[in-house]
C-alpha cells in the first residue's frame, strides 16, 4: 500500500487539474478523481510498468469520457429544488387549430 501511496499520491493536484479541463465542472471532476483513486486502488496489481503515470491518466481520461457519454444520454442532471412544478390539469390551454 506505501508503493501506491508514494507512486500516486503526487500525481492527485494534475489529476485534478486534468479531469476539471475535460469535465469543466469542480465538482464533477473532484468526483471524477475520486472514482479513478477507487479503481487505481481496486487494479493495482494490473499495472504494466514501474512508472503508473499514464496507466493512471488512461483510467481517468476513460472515466471522462464515460460520464460524457452518460451526460448526452441521459440529460444534463437537475436537482429536485430547481426543477419548477407542473403546471395543475385545470390551468392548461387547450390547442385551437
């Protein structure tokens, strides 16, 4: 656990840096980062090389893309408090052609 932490640990700001220029949202891409840490953690033992740099940055620029592709899909994401309320069944207007 100490190799992943002194191989990975210094990579965490670029990471970051990286995933808010593909995402263009904080928050997304600090989520991102954490997503790409889990799956860094959980398939450690899959590395190729000594040096994980670009096995680290393929796994989040493959995340990216992924939760692009969800976004264009699936919609952009709205909270609950901002969506505005229906309009009551009484209050609609009826189509005259």
């Amino acid at each position: 656990m100490s190799d992943i932490l002194q191989l990975v640990e210094p990579m965490i700001p670029a990471l970051r840096r990286y995933a808010r220029g593909l995402l263009r949202d904080t928050v997304a891409a600090d989520d991102l980062v954490q997503d790409c840490l889990e799956r860094v953690i959980a398939h450690w033992h899959r590395r190729r090389s000594d040096d994980p740099r670009t096995w680290v940055f393929a796994i989040l620029h493959n995340l990216a893309i992924n939760r692009l592709r969800q976004t264009v899909r699936r919609g952009e994401h709205v909270p609950f408090e901002k969506v505005d309320e229906p309009p009551s069944p009484g209050s609609r207007r009826r189509r005259t052609a």
